[in-house]
C-alpha cells in the first residue's frame, strides 16, 4: 500500500519492463512512477489535468490524455509534446478514462467538466497507431470502466453518470464494436461503475466510486464478489508485480466533484491486495515516436 494521499488518483498501469506501477493524480496533475518493492514513488508534474495514460514501446515514454488532447511524456526529462488534439480545448469536457487495445490503438472517453454539468456531451474516441481518431460515441456523461476480454473479442465500456457497465463484440482487426448490450446495472450494486480492468479468467473487476468496493463479475455478467474497502471512492484497479497478482487500487481524497466522507486515512492511496488471481500483461501504444 502507498499513503499517497492523492487528490483523485487513479489510471493505474504496471509496466512489467520496469516492475513498476505508473499512476496519476488528475486534480494534482502529476503523473506518478511507484517501485512497490523499494516504496520509492516519483512524479512528473504536468500543464494540464491528466484524465488516463498508456504505456508505449519506448520505455522512457507514456501517452498521456491530457484535458482535450494527447500528449507524449518522457519520463527522463519530465517535458511534454503535444501529439493528438482531440476535443476543443474552450469546450465543456475533459479527457478521463483511457486504454490500449492488444493491436495498439488507444480508445479514450471524455466526460463533462464538471461531472453533471448540463446534457451528458462527452465522447468515445478511437485513436489508430498512425495518430487519426475517430469519435466513435457521443452523448456520454463520464466515460469509464474500459478494458478488453483475453481473446480481445469482447470491449467493456460504462458510463458513470448512467451507472451502466456495456459489453460489445468486438473486432480486433478493425477496431471495431458491436452488439451492445448491458453488463452491469449499478442500480443494486454498491455505489457507480468506474474504472476497472479484467484478470487472466476474463473476470471484469470494477471500482465502485461512493460504494466503498471493489467487485468482480464473470464474463456472462454475474457478479461474483464483492471486496469491502476502507475508501469511500476507489476509482480503478490494475493487475501488477513480478507474477501479476497483485491488484492495485487507486484512491479520492480531497479531489473529484463531490464531498468525501471524514475519518478515511488512507484515502488517496493506492492500495494493494491480493485476489487470488493473475491478470494480464499491459498493451502498449504502437504510435510513432513510441
């Protein structure tokens, strides 16, 4: 576990190169590197707030969504590069959850800043390797709970604001989705779907902000377990160490949009437990320059 304390951590993503777990404080703009075997936890501060990021075929470089574009972020040296603009900079919406498809391709969503703000006008974004996007979803409130099946044949996406979870066909080769259906309704569930991640088994784990869980559904959308927390607002997890069993959790103390309840110590931590399960191994962004 690591007493960060966070304003609202989250995006956690293990670089098994590096064995190390790479984070980000959005409300802190800080884009963390934590080696859980040593404690060390270093940082890289940013111009903007960083919504998801991803790992890229150079080691000393991640691909970071930042407020409405992508950015390239060398480690080394802290500097940034602007590489893809995505959504007008004046408009109403930010950059949030983020990830890698197995051929290479970054989907990323943006949600309404700040949360709740009129119509639900965030978008779903496809960002090919060769830089051009498509705006693949409108009409979304906060996008989250991106992650892909084992096989890459099934994409999961949520919505915070709807408290859905979908799932869809989808077509690695093209990049494309079909098939909609719902995954999970929040609606008897503990708290909103946030981000999340799936293990080796193609189980999805998904945070459940303001519910103070952790919880863990099957492929066909039964909900398996449900792992207490000492956090109010756990925001996503992410399968990492030497033999990728261990779950890491991200954490919201003082960040977000809403008031976060008194007496939680170790919110805006990453926490660490051990499912009893292994995930799978972080794609990587095969962009240029990458």
């Amino acid at each position: 576990m690591l007493d960060a304390r966070a304003e609202l951590g989250e995006c956690p993503v293990w670089s098994a190169r590096d064995q190390r777990l790479f984070w980000i404080d959005i409300d802190g703009r800080l884009v963390h590197r934590f080696d859980p075997t040593s404690g060390t936890d270093e940082t890289r501060a940013l111009a903007g707030r960083p919504g998801s990021m991803a790992l890229t075929a150079d080691p000393d470089r991640l691909l970071v969504a930042m407020e409405h574009e992508l950015v390239d972020l060398t480690w080394s040296s802290g500097a940034t590069t602007k590489r893809v603009v995505l959504e007008p900079a004046s408009g109403p919406r930010r950059l949030n959850d983020g990830r890698c498809d197995a051929t290479g391709r970054f989907w990323v969503g943006s949600m309404n800043d700040p949360p709740g703000n009129g119509p639900a006008a965030g978008m779903l974004h496809r960002v090919e390797p060769d830089d051009t996007s498509q705006v693949v979803q409108t009409g979304v409130g906060v996008s989250n709970g991106l992650a892909f099946s084992p096989d890459g044949s099934v994409m999961y996406f949520a919505d915070t604001w709807r408290d859905l979870v979908w799932a869809y066909d989808y077509d690695q080769a093209e990049g494309r989705r079909s098939n909609e259906r719902i995954f999970l309704d929040f609606a008897d569930l503990p708290g909103r779907p946030d981000g999340a991640c799936v293990d080796a088994t193609g189980c999805y784990w998904i945070a459940c902000v303001y519910g103070w869980a952790l919880l863990r559904a099957t492929p066909d959308g039964r909900v398996d377990r449900i792992i207490e927390l000492p956090v109010e607002k756990p925001t996503m997890p992410a399968f990492g160490g030497a033999g990728l069993d261990t779950l890491f959790l991200t954490s919201i103390s003082t960040g977000g949009s809403q008031p976060t309840a008194p007496g939680q110590p170790l919110a805006g931590g990453v926490l660490a437990l051990t499912p009893g399960v292994s995930g799978l191994p972080e794609p990587v962004f095969t962009g240029p320059g990458g």
